[in-house]
C-alpha cells in the first residue's frame, strides 16, 4: 500500500472500521509510516518536549486528546509491532538510566505483552566477556567467610562484605589475565614406531635453539667426587659439594663462577639459604655457612654429623638430619636453635620437605616414612610404604603426592591428603638411589648410572619411561631446574645438564621468584620476606586448621568450669603414727587427724578458688614464666582490678 498524499495544508485523515466506532485522525506534520497494511501519520511525539495533540473524531463528534496515546491505541488494535524511539532531553533527578523501569513491548503469537524491563548495573568495563567458571575456580582461594554469622554487629558485616568483594575481584583478574601467559611448556612426542626414551641428548640439542642447546653442558671433576648439587628458588645458580671437600656457586646459565674453594673436609650434603648470597655446607662435624665469595661466616655447632639438608623459606629455618638419630630446626634471623628431636629410628640419610606446609618427610630403615613438625617430639603421622629400607623419597611441589623408592625395586605414588592410600607402583630395574618431582609433575629417578623421567604418574597408569639417559659415572643426586626444561644430575666425576622438554613452569611469577631481579629488587625482596616471616608455631600438617576453633579443648575447658559449681571436699584417711610417753592417747591422735586434714582441706579449696578466679578473669595463671610466644596475641587479655 502506497502512502497517502499530505495535502498543503499539512493534515492527513486516517479512518478504518471498528467494532463500534469510527475514528478518523487529524495530525499535523508531514511524517508518513506503512506499517501492516495501514498508513499512519507518526508524529515526532518521543524526539520533542512540547506534548502534540490529535483531534479524534468520535462517532462524528471532535475530541481534543494526547497524540502519544492515540498511537499505542491505534499499534493495539491493528497488531502492529512498536516504533522504538529514544526520548531526547533532560534525565529525571534522582535515578540514573538504567535504574529506570522502561516498558518493552513485543509481539508473540499475534498477541503483544508489555513488560517491565529489568533493572541492569552498567558492567565497570561495559562489553567484557563472561570468565569461565572453571577458569574460576582454578584460581579461587576457598570458600569465603558468611557475612551473617559475625551476627548483629553491622560494621563488622560491611568491613567483610568489602573484603569479600575484594577477593573476589581479585580472582576474577587472576582468571582475566591468564591469556597474557604467552608461555607454553613443550613436551616431547615420536613418531609412529617409535618412542620418546629412545632419543638421545645429543638429538634434542641438534633439533633445539643455540639458547636452549647452551643449557645443556657437563663438568668434568674427576678428583673430589662424589658430589652433591642444589638450584636456587628462582633457578639461576647452582652449588656443588664433593665429598672430598670441593665447594663450588655458579651462574650456571651465564657460567659466571662464584667461587670455589676446598674446606679440607668431607661435605655431606649442600643447601641454599633464602637468597642467593649465603649457602650451608654439611661438613664432616658440623655444618658452616658460606656467602657466594667462599668466605665462611658461621659455624652452627648445634648440629653434628648431619647427612642432610632443607631450608624453609618461608620460615627461615634450617633443617638437618644426622647420623645419629637427630632432626634439628634452626631460625637463621636469630641464630637460635628452635627444638632437636631424637626419632629413635637410627641413621636418617633419606628427608625431604612438603611445599605445602612445610612438614619433614624422613625414611626409615623399617620401610616407614615419618613426618614431623618443630612443636612436636613425637612424628604427627607415620605410614609403612614398603617392606623393605626406604632408599628415596620427594614430595611434588604441590603437596598432593609423594613418591618413595624401597630397596625392593619398586616405586610408589601416595595421596598425601589421604594418608595410606597408594596410587599405583611399578617396578624398576633397580633400586632407586634418588628420586625427583619437577614444576609439571615429572618424576626423575636414578638408578646406578641411568636416570629415568617419567610422565603423568600422578593421574594415569605408568607403563613406561618418557626419557631415559646414561650417564659414565654413578649418580649421587639430581634436581629439575625450577622454572626451566633442564635437568641437573651430579656424579662421582662431576655435573651434568640434561634437556627434558616440558619439564619446568613457562611463566613465574616475578614477585615469589624473579631470574632476572636486579640487586636492589634483591635487598628488597629479603626485607619483604623477612616482614612476612612464618612462625615455626605455625606448621602444622593440615595449614587450614589453624583458623579453626578447638572444638575438644574448648569443650574441657566449659566441662571443667562447670564442675567447679559442684566442688566436693576430698576424702581424707590419714593414720598417724605411734608415739611415746603417752601422746598417742585418744585424745592427742584425734586432734593430729583433725589438724592433718584441715590442712589439706584448706589446700584444695585455695587451689579452687585459684582455678576458679582464673576462669573467671579469662586465663588461667601460670605458676612458672614462660618467653612470650607468637600465639599470646591470641589469649584473652587479663582484666585489671580498679
């Protein structure tokens, strides 16, 4: 249908059959619309401010109305879809747009419904694309804390309410910024027929970069080994110690030596501090702690003999095992030694450490592998992995899983968090002497003069070795270099650097580990860590335990403060002894008895009151001092009496 003609005079007559009436529209602009069959006269009712109106001509009689409901009257009646037009001018005080109730209309079976449309808060960046949830809750931090059950106190819920906010901020970001790892860790695959343990290192440094290739290298020291060897946290330097006394710090990367010196003594084992500027040395007596210039500036003479070392670098604790039965915990700030255990278990020369919480694995003799915290004399937990001696054993970085290697040539993977619970296990060739995790989740173990790595031992069944090497000496020790594809294994005749594609973390994380941080980021760094230190009162075998309440102790103390409402005097038999020239009479004895049992009738009810007042003030009295601790903060304070 055409549209109508507007006459001159700029009025355009519009009349259709009703039911009952006749109506016929005078408008008075120009502006023509077809729309399903009819033709309209739309005025510019939603882009002005003066309201127009519209003669209706009702059963032949003029009436004057509003313009703007004729339309939606006339749009109702002929089923007509809705002209969307934004009204320009000034906002109503008050409410911001999208706080506004706006009406939306549509037409669904030839009937329309007109809704409210929904209240929408504008995006902080508008158009953002949705996080994935699983994406989420890889970064989530937990279960947050319920804002309701701080109770009636409302500065309380808003101070939470904020944090929550926050933290959930924050992991939305983390999952945000996941696509700037542009980082992808490799991983090695063969050809049909064929298998990845079958090619050598000599094929992977010809296939590589000239940088990756220069990573790989040996070390010839034929005359002090055999050696032991350590990477640092971030993965830049290296230490070496022989057995003949021979201590050696590198940049391995850049091969800048450090120094190197003889301390004329066996070494034992060797471990890096919290930076790279001091080392501790296991001598054959006592251990000594050297800076990167090879000048020695302690002697901990605390501990004797030890075999083995492990830092805690969140702790700042020096841990070693000895020859004689010994786990020792040292705090290098204060130089004092934190507690010695004696684990009755003979010589430990196999301990590792747990990431995760930072608890000492140690194997034993009698195929158990213990683990032991500095707040306890006794092992917080003991599994019985093999029936044979432990020979190795190591911890993944996540905490999750542990692996130990029995003199029985078997291997097993165990749930950490589920203790006594074993994965899988397999055979090897022989037993294996050292075993290692890497940031991926390889496992590198050695065997004599060959080393293994094997692949997705933690979630799937291990039939065979992903990489295999030999090596022309016996190996003593191996480690994957953090943060690197490297693999770093020390022999009776020196060192050696293997390429084990997909082995190390592709991105780190400039603020834990930094390769590339300059000296004042360094100075930094340790003032930091040092404010952020860890209490040693703080390690526990499960770390979310410590902001739960004592659900057991509290309830003996409520049990024991209700007893004393009900306190009974003690009974009392006393017999007294016999006495000469006539103080043994009836008499003498019964004021003996009488006088005997006041007495410890008057003791037991000062201790009552004693123990009483001190429930009643919120602590308990100590009769002997004690050094303030990290965990006092927590104790109620004691009330002064005015």
């Amino acid at each position: 249908m055409e549209p109508l003609s507007v006459p001159e005079s700029g009025f355009l007559h519009h009349s259709r059959t009703a039911t009952h009436n006749h109506l016929s529209v005078v408008a008075v602009n120009k502006t023509t619309c077809v729309q399903g069959g009819a033709v309209l006269h739309l005025p510019l009712l939603l882009t002005t401010q003066v309201p127009l109106l519209a003669i209706l001509q009702l059963n032949n009689r003029p009436v004057l109305m509003s313009l703007s409901f004729l339309l939606y009257t006339l749009l109702d009646s002929s089923n007509m879809a809705p002209i969307v037009s934004e009204r320009k001018g000034k906002r109503r005080r008050g409410k911001k747009p999208w706080q506004r109730n706006a009406l939306k209309s549509e037409v669904k079976d030839e009937v329309r419904v007109t809704v409210n449309k929904e209240k929408t808060t504008p995006q902080k960046y508008p158009g953002r694309k949705i996080v994935d949830p699983k994406l989420l809750q890889k970064y989530s931090k937990g279960q947050g804390v319920r804002v309701n059950s701080v109770g009636k106190n409302s500065y309380m819920k808003h101070k939470l309410k904020i944090k929550e906010e926050k933290i959930r901020q924050a992991e939305e970001e983390a999952a945000r910024a996941e696509v700037l790892l542009t980082e992808t860790s490799g991983q090695l695959e063969a050809e049909e027929d064929s298998y990845t343990a079958h090619i050598r290192q000599r094929d992977i440094r010809d296939a590589v970069d000239i940088t990756s290739a220069a990573k790989s290298f040996n070390l010839t020291l034929n005359q002090f080994g055999p050696y032991k060897m350590q990477f640092t946290r971030n993965g830049r330097h290296l230490v070496l110690g022989g057995r003949k006394g021979h201590l050696a710090a590198m940049d391995w990367i850049t091969k800048k030596l450090h120094c190197e010196i003889n301390v004329m003594e066996s070494i034992h084992d060797v471990c890096w501090l919290h930076t790279e500027g001091m080392m501790a040395a296991a001598q054959k007596k006592w251990v000594y702690i050297y800076d990167n210039q090879g000048i020695e500036i302690h002697c901990l003479k605390q501990m004797d003999r030890v075999l083995q070392l492990e830092f805690l670098p969140y702790h700042f604790l020096l841990c070693s095992a000895s020859e004689n039965g010994h786990l020792s915990w040292l705090d290098i700030t204060l130089g004092k030694e934190v507690i010695q255990v004696y684990t009755h278990k003979g010589r430990l020369n196999v301990m590792c450490q747990n990431p995760y919480n930072a608890v000492l694995c140690c194997g034993h003799p009698n195929g158990t592998v213990s683990m032991w915290t500095p707040n306890s004399k006794e092992p917080v937990t003991s599994i019985l992995c093999h029936p044979h001696p432990i020979r190795a054993l190591d911890v993944d970085p996540t905490g999750r899983y542990m692996v130990t290697a029995g003199a029985d040539k078997v291997m097993k993977i165990w749930d950490v968090r589920r203790l006594g619970e074993c994965l899988q296990s397999f055979k090897i060739n022989s037993g294996a002497s050292t075993v290692k995790f890497s940031q991926k989740g390889l496992l590198a173990a050695a065997m004599g003069n060959v080393v293994e790595v094997y692949r997705d031992v933690t979630t799937g069944v291990t039939r065979e070795a992903y990489m295999c090497h030999k090596s022309g000496s016996v190996i003593t020790d191996l480690q994957f270099c953090p943060y690197e594809d490297i693999l770093g294994i020390s022999t009776y005749r020196g060192y050696s650097s293997l390429i084990i594609p997909g082995a190390g973390e592709p991105n780190y994380d400039a603020l834990e580990a930094n390769p590339y941080m300059s000296v004042s980021g360094r100075r930094e760094a340790e003032v930091k860590a040092l404010l952020a230190k860890v209490p040693s009162k703080l390690i526990t075998l499960d770390p979310l335990s410590i902001g739960q309440v004592d659900t057991p102790r509290l309830q003996e103390k409520l049990d024991a403060k209700n007893a004393l409402l009900h306190i009974r005097k003690p009974t009392i038999d006393f017999t007294p002894r016999y006495r000469m020239k006539g103080k043994s009479g009836s008499a003498q004895t019964f004021k003996r008895k009488q006088k005997v049992k006041e007495g410890r009738q008057r003791e037991f009810l000062q201790a009552a009151i004693i123990q009483r007042d001190s429930f009643k003030l919120g602590k308990e009295k100590n009769l002997e001092s004690k050094p303030a601790e990290i965990l006092d903060r927590f104790k109620p304070k004691k009330i002064k009496k005015k």
